[in-house]
C-alpha cells in the first residue's frame, strides 16, 4: 500500500474554518464537504490508491481559481488539482488534508484563431472538445491520450501527455505555445504566447509535464494544425509478440514515420474486439496498427513499403482498412483498450514505461516471464512507434495477495524498463504509482535539484505533495 | 472495481447483480465525457462514475439512503450515454434501477414531493386519469403565473402546467383493444404496445403506426388488460406497481404467443422498449414458467423502426422536398442500440435527413425528469433545440412520445418518425405539417 505524509494536525482542527473560507470564494454550489459527498473523490483512474479529501472546490473562473489559491496558501492548506480525474498514475489522488480543486466547471473554449493556428481553452476542456470544436473547418490538435475523450487539457499539460498520433506529431510539450497559470500565492501569470518560440528562459518546458506541483493551469494556447487529407490503418498480425516488436523496429529503422504504430497483444485483441467490433484477427498473437496519413498516393506509396517489411516477419495476416467506418472501429478499439481489459478482469494496472524501440522484443519476453513468475495475466497495449509500453497486469482487487503481487510485478516491469536504457514513464506521470521507484532513474543530486525547482515555486509544498518524489525527503 | 459486500448481503438477488455491474468498471472516467448532467454540473458527484461509486458506498453500506445520495442520483437522467461509451460493458440501468428501488424502499422524501411521485407514478400510466389531470392542467394553465418558483415544489408544479398541452387530441378508437386485420395477404402478425401516456398526448403515432404496417400486410393485435408496460414507474424505483404492470403485459401477450402466435411486439415509445426488453432481467427470480414467459416477450420486443428495416419499406409518395433533423431518443440510441434503422427509413422515404452536433445528448424529458428537474431538463431541451434547429430543418422527427412532447411548442413542428413513414407510404398527412410547407 502507498504512504501518504501525516495529516497537519492544525490542518485537520480548522476544516471548517476552511470549508467555510472556500463557501465565501465559491458559494455552497462550489465547494463539497459531507463525507459521502467527498467519497467519490477519493480516487482517479488508478484505483488501488484511495483518501478522500479534506473538501473539494470547483472553481468557474480563473479568478475564482486565484482566489481559492491564496485563501488555501494563507491557512498553509495542502492543494490537489484534479481535471477529468481519469490519471492513470494517481496524480490526482487526494489528501485527508488537503483540497481537491476540480477544473471541470471551466470547460469553455475561449479563442480559435485558423490564421494563426491556435485556440486558446480554460483547462478543463477535454482533448477531444478542441479537436471537436474545430474538425468541421478541417482542423484538429494533434496529440491524443487514448482517454481524450474524457480527460481535460489541463492534466495533460501537467502530465505532457502523449497518444497513438504523437509519433509524428510529438506529445503535449510539442504542441503547446502558452499557459495561464496561477501560482499558490494566488498571482495570474500569462507565460508563452500564441506562436512559437516565447522570448526568455523556456517556462512552458518547465511547467509542461510538472504535474501540478509547481502552478495550476487555468488557460491553455494550444497550437492546431489542419487535418491531412486523409489516413489509413493497417491491421498487421504476428504470430508472437516478439515477432511482432521485431517488426515494429524493423518499420522505425528503416526511417519511416507513421503517424501511429500502436501494438496490441492477445488478451488485449480479445477484449477490444468484444468492445469495438473492429474485426481484428483474434487467430493473432500480436497485432500491429499502422496508419499513415496525406494524399492517396502517398498513403499507398508508405503502406506498400510498410507492408512489404511486414511480410519479412511471415504475417498471419494484413489487412488495410476499406472505409472511414472500418477505421474508426479500429480507432475505437484501441481507445478504449484499458476499460475494455474490464471486461476480462475486475481491475488492472496500467504500467507506463518507455524504452529504445529496439528492445521491443527482449522487454516483451521478459514481461512474459514475469507474468508467468507472479501468476497474473497482462495485456500488452501500446505506443510501439516510440517505445512506449503500456502493460495491463490484471488482478482482483478483492483478493489482496492478487494485488501486492501485481504491484510487484509492475515495478520490476519499470526496473526493466530503466534497465534497458528507457525511462519509468512515457505519458502518464510519476503521480504516487512510480513516486519510489525514483532513484532507480536518478541520483539524489539528480532528485534535490528538481525538489529545488519545486521550491522555488511552492516554498511550502502545498501543491500536489507527496507525489512525484520518494516520500522520505518531501 | 473493488467490492465490499458480506457474504450475507451478497445472498440478495439484488446486491450480487450490482456487485458484478460494479466489478466490471474499472473507474476509467470515460463516461463523464458523454453524461449530459457531468456537461452541465461540472463534477463528478453528477457524472454516472460518481454515481456508480455513491451508489457502490450506499448498497455495501446496507443503511438508508441519505439525502446527499438520493440528490445525485435523482439527477441521472437514465439516458443510457454512459453504457455507450462504456469500454468495460458496465450495466450502469441495472444499477441505477437497483438503487432507484432502494432509495424508494429506505429514503423518506419530503412531503411536497412525495405527494407529486406518488401522483406522477399513479396517473400517467392510466390513460383515463391522465387525460383528466391534463384537461385539469389546462384549465389551471392561466393561474401558472400565480405559483411561486421560489421552492423545487413550486418549479416542478411550473413545469408540468408548461408541459400540459393547451388541447388534446380527440380520443382515438383505432387505439383500443382489438385486432387490425392486415390488407391483402397477410405476411404476419404482430402486436403493439399502444401505450399509456402516448395515447392521450398523441394518438396519431399509434394509428400511423397501424395504418402503416397493416398495408404492408401486417395483422396488429391489441390485446386487451395490457396499460403500461412498467416503464414509468419502474424508473422511480416504485418496484411494486412496476413489476404488477409488466406482469400484466406478459400474461396479455404471452395469450396472444400461445394463441394465434406473434412475430414480435411492437413498440413505438422507446422509452417503453428499452423496459420491455429487459423483462428477461426483471423476472430472473419469479417463478420459471413466468421467468420464461418474461425472456419470451422480452426476446419478441422490437422498435417499430427496426421491424420496418425487417419486413421492408418502401414509399409510394414522390419524396418530399424537405428536411427532417431527425433527434435521437436517448432509449433508442443508448437503450437499445437503435441508431441507423430510424435515419435509413427516413432517407428511404424521401426526405433529407441531419442530424445535431451532440446527438448523444438527452433532450432532458426522460420519463418524469423534465418535472422532477426542471431546471436540468430546461437546459437540456434549450441546448438540444438550439442545435438541432442549427441544421436548418423543416421539422424534427424523434421516435419517443416523451422527446417529442419535450421539443414541442417551440414554432418547429416535432413528430414520431412513423407519421412520415405513413404519410410517405399513402397516409394522411400529419396535421402538424402545413400544406404550405410542402
């Protein structure tokens, strides 16, 4: 079971000071404090860590936001910030004593501006929602977090989500050009702009992907750009997962970018297959979703080529999508891969590691003998283009034993991850799930220097502590 | 998800189905994006993985409802969006029934309000009391100004004199029990499930609906003693008087199985058909020849529109030049999987068809709700018309009579899908549609 630091005492005997101080900012319709109202709270996507919070504040506006934040930074209250709450790593999970504060009532996009190639949304826009607001006029944001169509703008910067497109289109970081935030002292900072390349030090590197430890998002300018003018997925299947990732570094090597490479194995064909209707082969062992994108001949010149290394690694079969209707089941399918594992088991966990492509197939047999090691099946769904893997480790939540074994099994997973020249997460955060496998990626030097950047910004850590960094020094 | 419920409590038909809806989610939050109250509310207390988890914490908890509960639940809008977008196949109606029942078993409601359930739940489905609560309404229409919106009690109030149509339509005998023989030969035999509340708001659809399928060769039974097939009721968690009104519509149909035999039961209020086809679910504990008897109706349901794709339809009128926006009934689409067959019969008719930008949203009539949450459902219906009417259409085709009664009265004329079916087929024209419009 994960630690959690000690509750302040002198927190905990002010709650309804404190409850009563956010009522003043937010009225009652914007704050929750009853026990079974704040139970709901009490997690995100990643279950097997639960606290409900002290109260949480659903703020409306940035200036409500601001407001909230220096109230909460005066009475040296702990501070979570939560979007869609749908964080795979427990980035959002709560504190008994801190307040959550939910983006989801500033959901409006602000600003769409085609010329220039840019929208300006509040941060509780879902990713989905830009591209929806703007599809129609052929434009779209590029990078898309298999829950984009739940999750909110402002945790993917915090978390510098990635998704099947970033392989070309790079991830959350790559396609932001400025954030309003607000500091825990409750100031309103515009940094970046509505182009490219901000004058001075590079703040929106810093704060993208600082997982709400370091400013709250209230606005994001995100850079947009025009759909191309078409796309087609390749449904590749292989007779073992290692011939499979064998494939996938074949395709990278040759130096060609898809716009998605995404790998699905068995369990995880099966259960998507159920969900979507997609028509993958369920005779496979592995499969490979391949699409490429621009003018029918460019889509034909780059599925032949790719289709031509598939055949090196004697396929069961090839098919390439026919309609629009066939690649949106294949789309859907692939989205919904993580809820679509409940369909075979009560409960998962969803590892995020990322390793050079070309480890592809050793990582693979290993997971494999670790899966038989600790007796529980894992579905392996992921960003195979670069490298990151998202295993599945299916428990039961119900039986505890079941449960500490998984979570053993996902940190080795990790270890091997760092061990074979990769990194302990691609796009879903440290949060709490990876907080003390930590030092298997740095130093302390390495740690301190960060827990310094921290901070500078939040002198007093009470912006989303606990997580990120092992809990001894926090 | 993980369950803590005791063996004891598991032992509980009830407690072990929710216990296995609730073991399948995996708290993904995929479906706060779809729920039109989570839209709206901004938290997840209204978004059907907050419910699902409020409802988890009351059932294991095995205590009354509590009022923080009972609010959030009270918002769902049973629209079903959430079962759509679900990737673990998480049965969210079987467990928002479950605790509709248990909040109605363990929770006591304010007076105003039990008052007005127990109204809503005794009339509507009874076709002659409704109709004299209508004419009532009518004529207290003039005095709506005079109630104070202070209070829920006095919103609620507002919005059923709102909702109460100034004039009702002469009543209707193609509607009464008896059997429409089929024109030329016969190709089969059906019944329909006229409704309860439908017959008096609109009894044009049922006899559309016959006139239509009769010339396409159909026998149309209506068996007597069936009223309302549970539906209303059932969605306020008044198990009892639910399951005696869907008990009596099996027995009624299961004669006419045994009897002269039947293709299917036909439905045209899908807020019905979704019920309907869960009677299988319903009766899992009665008795099994009656469980039987339950999963044999509950098999032989069908929307009319899916029977139509089934026998063919083909129309006889040249196609009208205009546009339908055709509006999605929340039972239809999420209910019962329903989302081609009513747009393909339209456009096979002859008409354009469009459809709004958010075709998942509920219009926010959803049974009672448009009374017990006026102002959610005011929203909703505002938010639905406006984007509907983005499309530029001549009128609004949807196959619920609660959808339509939700979008009427806004100078855009809303029918059931089946009166253009018929008209384009050799029916009268729908007296909503002027003759200038065509």
């Amino acid at each position: 079971m994960i630690r959690l630091p000690e509750p302040k005492a002198a927190t905990l005997a002010k709650r309804d000071a404190i409850i009563a101080g956010l009522r003043r900012i937010l009225r009652d319709s914007g704050v929750i404090a009853e026990a079974a109202r704040l139970k709901p709270y009490e997690m995100d996507g990643l279950t097997a860590f639960r606290q409900p919070p002290l109260a949480v504040a659903l703020p409306e506006t940035t200036e409500q936001l601001a407001a909230v934040l220096r109230f909460l930074n005066q009475e040296g209250v702990r501070v979570i910030p939560r979007g869609a709450g749908t964080s795979l790593s427990g980035g959002a999970l709560p504190l008994a004593d801190g307040v959550v504060i939910g983006m989801m009532r500033m959901n409006r996009i602000l600003e769409i501006d085609y010329d220039d190639r840019f929208a300006v949304v509040q941060a509780g826009v879902t990713n989905l929602g830009i591209t929806a607001a703007m599809q129609s006029d052929g434009f779209f944001y590029a990078p898309d977090p298999s829950s984009q169509l739940a999750c909110m703008i402002g945790g993917n910067v915090a978390m510098n989500s990635g998704g099947a497109h970033c392989l070309k289109y790079g991830v959350t970081a790559n396609n932001l050009l400025g954030l309003k935030i607000v500091t825990i002292e409750g100031e309103i900072l515009d940094i970046g702009g509505m182009h490219l390349d901000a004058a001075g030090y590079d703040w929106l590197g810093l704060l993208t992907g600082s997982e709400g430890q370091l400013a709250m998002v209230s606005e994001v300018t995100v850079r947009i750009l025009r759909a191309a003018e078409g796309q087609r997925a390749m449904l590749a299947a292989f007779r073992s997962n290692e011939i499979a990732g064998a494939c996938v570094d074949r395709i990278i090597g040759s130096g060609i970018i898809p716009v998605a490479l995404e790998f699905m194995d068995r369990p995880a064909i099966h259960a998507c297959e159920d969900f979507a209707h997609a028509g993958y082969p369920l005779d496979a062992e592995a499969l490979l979703i391949i699409e490429v994108e621009g003018s029918v001949a460019e889509q034909d010149e780059l599925l032949g080529r790719i289709r031509a290394m598939c055949d090196e690694f004697d396929p069961i079969s090839c098919r390439v999508s026919q309609s629009a209707e066939e690649s949106a089941a294949i789309w859907k399918g692939r989205k919904g891969a993580f809820g679509a594992v409940g369909r075979i088991s009560p409960d998962y966990l969803c590892m995020d590691g990322t390793i050079p492509t070309g480890q592809l197939p050793l990582v693979l047999r290993r997971i494999g003998e670790m899966s038989d090691h600790y007796r529980l099946k894992v579905a392996n769904i992921f960003h195979a283009g670069d490298g990151n893997l998202h295993p599945l480790i299916m428990f039961d939540a119900n039986d505890a034993d079941s449960f500490h074994r998984a979570e053993a099994f996902g940190a080795d997973i990790l270890c091997l991850c760092v061990e074979v020249g990769g990194c302990l997460t691609g796009e879903h955060g440290v949060g709490v799930e990876k907080r003390d496998l930590m030092h298997r990626q740095f130093t302390e030097i390495e740690l301190d220097q960060q827990r310094a950047i921290k901070s500078a910004f939040d002198p007093d850590w009470l912006l989303n502590p606990a997580k990120v960094f092992p809990l001894v020094a926090a | 998800m993980q369950t803590n419920f005791s063996v004891e409590q598991l032992r509980d038909s009830d407690n072990a189905a929710s216990n296995s809806v609730l073991r399948t989610c995996v708290h993904c939050g995929f479906c706060t994006a779809t729920c039109p109250t989570f839209v709206l509310l901004g938290d997840e207390l209204d978004s059907p993985r907050g419910r699902i988890y409020l409802i988890k914490e009351m059932l294991e908890s095995g205590k009354p409802a509590t009022e923080e509960v009972v609010r959030h639940v009270d918002r769902c809008l049973s629209c079903l969006s959430c079962m759509t977008t679900c990737p673990s196949g998480v049965n969210y109606m079987h467990l928002v029934d479950h605790a509709r029942r248990y909040i109605e078993e363990t929770y006591k409601r304010p007076w105003p309000e039990r008052l007005m359930r127990g109204a809503l739940g005794r009339v509507l489905p009874h076709p002659r009391l409704f109709r004299l609560a209508l004419r009532g309404a009518a004529l207290a229409r003039p005095a709506a100004g005079l109630i104070p919106t202070g209070t829920m009690t006095g919103k609620r109030l507002q919005a059923m004199l709102s909702l109460a149509p100034a004039k009702l339509p002469p009543q209707s005998a193609a509607q009464k029990p008896q059997i429409h023989r089929a024109e030329g030969a016969r190709r089969g035999r059906v019944a329909l499930l006229t409704g309860c509340a439908q017959t008096v708001l609109a009894p044009s659809i049922n006899e559309a609906t016959i006139r239509l399928l009769t010339r396409l060769g159909i026998e149309v039974v209506i068996p007597a003693a069936i009223g309302c097939c549970g539906a209303l009721t059932h969605h306020m968690g008044q198990h009892d008087p639910a399951m005696a009104a869907a008990r009596a519509a099996i027995t009624g149909w299961t004669r006419e199985i045994e009897g002269e035999g039947l293709d299917a039961i036909l439905i045209n209020t899908s807020g019905c058909g979704t019920t309907v086809k869960d009677y299988g679910f319903m009766f899992r504990d009665a008795p099994p020849a009656e469980a039987a008897q339950a999963k044999r109706v509950a098999a032989l349901a069908a929307d009319i529109s899916e029977y139509l794709v089934r026998i063919g339809y083909q129309p006889q009128r040249p196609a009208p030049d205009l546009t339908v926006a055709y509006h999605s009934a929340c039972s239809l689409q999420h209910g019962q999987k329903i989302t081609s067959a009513p747009k393909d019969l339209l456009k096979t008719a002859g008409f354009s068809v469009v459809e709004p930008r958010d075709p998942h949203l509920c219009c926010g009539s959803a049974g009672t709700y448009n009374i017990m949450q006026p102002e959610i459902a005011g929203q909703l219906r505002s938010r639905k018309l406006a984007t509907l009417k983005d499309r530029r259409p001549d009128l609004i085709a949807a196959g619920n009579i609660g959808c339509i009664t939700q979008l009427s009265g806004d100078g855009m004329p809303v029918l059931h899908t089946v009166e253009l079916l018929d008209w384009m087929a050799g029916g009268p024209r729908p007296d909503a549609i002027g003759q200038s419009d065509v």
